[in-house]
C-alpha cells in the first residue's frame, strides 16, 4: 500500500486488506478542517451503486451513531443493529442492512494539523463473539489506518497541501489556543501548570517558527494552516 502511485491503485490495497479480514466494503475518509469555509473530504470506498446516494448523504450521516462516534473519538467502535436502536435510529440501520451494512467496525485518527482520517468495514454477518479474534481484527484496523492514512495522504492531497508544516511542539500549539481565547501569558501560565516566564517563551518560540513578529498573529498564522481551531 505505501507503493500506491494512484487512487485505483490504493483503493485496490484497501478493499483487499478489507477482504482478507473477511468484510465485503470498506470506506475511507479523509477530511481537511479550513479556517475559512467547510471542510474538504476525500473519500475512497467500494459502496454498492445503489447505495451511495444515502451513504454520502450530510443529512444521514448527523443520524448516524457511527459516524458521529467517530466525529469525536479516536476509540474503535465495533457496532451492530443494536447501536442504531440505543439511540433510536434503528431505521437507518434498517436502510443500510439492505445493502449489507448491518455489523462492522470504524475508526478515525485525529490529526494535530486539522485532518482526520476515517476507516470503516462493513459486512452483513456477525462479528466474531470470541474476544480474541475480535480483538485481533480491531488490532489490525488500527495499525492499518495509521499507514492507509500516510498514503492517502500523499496519493490524494495536492503537493502544496503536503508541504511541511512547521513543527511546533504541544506545549507551543496549547500556548497559541489559550492565547487565541484572549489569554495572557499570567493565565496561561497558571492554565499549564507553567511559569509565566515559561508561557512567554513557548508564544515566542512559536511565533519564530511561524515565521510572525507578534503572538497574534502567530495565532491567526497557525488558524490558517490548520495548526489549531
């Protein structure tokens, strides 16, 4: 898969990994946040034609258990029509059934840089009631992710949205969010559990890899590449 040169050639090495873990599809996403405007999303899949008007339908999808699930968490969700009617949409289950759709397994990986990446398999037979062999699978669709997200990555996104990005450490990126909510260097410091000199300096250090002469607009720099929301 990391060898993938194009879009068939990585949908081919996704729908197969799917496969030998013996789920019929598969559908892969991944989505840019931007600053200014809606969120971009690059889909790769094997949705039954029939299917695909509802499958990519915005409307269902805020329905959807599993796709809001995976909105907010990074922790596998293994779901089943029982996850639908817990929430009282047990009739988008009952829409997607027809298609195969009734168990499966997703996840997403959230990404410090505004992307995420979400990977789901689906099939119309039970998941396997053994532990270990589902814990296995569950094992494997997440050390998949990691490596179909850096190929998707570099097969889909434009060049110029692979450049790299500066590498501002946790500590400088938690420092521009707090500064970006009107906080000083006092409050951030005590927000941290760091000094206020400390605080002072992740904002500088931050501002000089971003290439800006002020904390502000190292903030509004970051927004705008996707650094911090």
């Amino acid at each position: 898969m990391l060898n993938a040169q194009s879009r068939d050639e990585l949908l081919t090495e996704i729908v197969g990994f799917a496969r030998r873990l013996e789920f019929d599809t598969v559908g892969t996403t991944m989505v840019i946040d931007h600053f200014l405007g809606e969120p971009e999303f690059i889909t790769l899949d094997n949705t039954p034609e029939a299917y695909k008007e509802s499958f990519f339908d915005k409307n269902d999808g805020r329905r959807d258990p599993v796709s809001q699930h995976c909105k907010r968490h990074s922790v596998p969700i293994i779901w089943g029509q029982e996850t639908y009617i817990a929430v009282e949409q047990g009739d988008v289950w009952e829409e997607q059934a027809r298609f195969g759709y009734r168990n499966g397994i997703a996840l997403a990986l959230h990404m410090p840089e505004g992307r995420h990446f979400m990977i789901g398999v689906d099939r119309d037979r039970p998941l396997p009631k053994e532990p270990v062999e589902l814990t296995r699978i569950v094992a494997d669709l997440q050390l998949f992710a990691v490596h179909a997200q850096e190929a998707a990555q570099r097969v889909l996104l434009p060049a110029f949205q692979q450049a790299d990005l500066p590498n501002l450490t946790p500590r400088e990126l938690e420092t521009l969010r707090w500064t970006m909510e009107g906080k000083t260097a006092w409050e951030v410091g005590n927000i941290l559990g760091i000094t206020e000199r400390t605080a002072v300096l992740h904002a500088n250090n931050a501002t000089h890899k971003l290439g800006t002469v002020n904390k502000h607009q190292a903030v509004l720099k970051a927004l705008r590449m996707g650094l911090i929301r």
